[in-house]
C-alpha cells in the first residue's frame, strides 16, 4: 500500500486488482444478502483512498441497482483491532458456532 502511494507502477498495478476483486466481491455479498451496510476492517480502514475508487467502480457496476442504491460499504470504526475484537470474541464463545447458524437457517 505504501508503495503503490509512493507511486511504484508494480505496486500501483497490485492494489488496483485487489480493489477490482474486492469491489466484484462486495457485489456478491450485497446481491446475495443485500444488506444495507458492509462494515470491512483491517487493512481497508486504514487503505480506503487507495483501495476504494477501484473498488467502488467494481461495486457499482456489478452490484444489482435495488441492491446499490441503498448498501454502502464502510470502514469499520475499530480499524485493524476489528479481527482481534472477533478473535477474542470468538475465544470467549461470544460468537455462535457455524453449524449453529446453518441449523438456525434451515
């Protein structure tokens, strides 16, 4: 990320991919659950003006138009701490297990 703000072509390239891919993968969260928000962490919070243009572009263009309208894509407001607060979460059994949710689905 650093890079590609410094202006390296190689790493101007990667990241514009990886925001490509994000954006076709936010689309099919959003048409799929169609949430009126997805809240992203980690590296997204603090690499949203480099990541976020390409992505958004992606997500506009794939994402059903009902569906855009109204889903915005969010940093969320624990940044990078955001994976430790679930780690931990998931450690205490705060969070239900996976087959717990397949079960509540069917």
């Amino acid at each position: 990320i650093d890079a590609a703000r410094s202006g390296d072509a190689t790493a101007i390239a990667v990241v514009d991919e990886a925001a490509r891919r994000l954006g076709q993968g936010l689309a099919i969260i959003a048409d799929i659950l169609a949430p009126d928000r997805i809240v992203i962490g980690g590296i997204f919070a603090r690499s949203r003006d480099v990541l976020w243009p390409a992505a958004e572009r992606v997500f506009a263009d794939e994402t059903l138009s009902p569906i855009h309208s109204r889903c915005r894509v969010v940093p969320a407001e624990l940044g990078e701490a955001i994976g430790d607060y679930a780690a931990i979460a998931a450690a205490l059994g705060e969070t239900p297990a996976p087959t717990a949710l397949v079960g509540a689905a069917s």
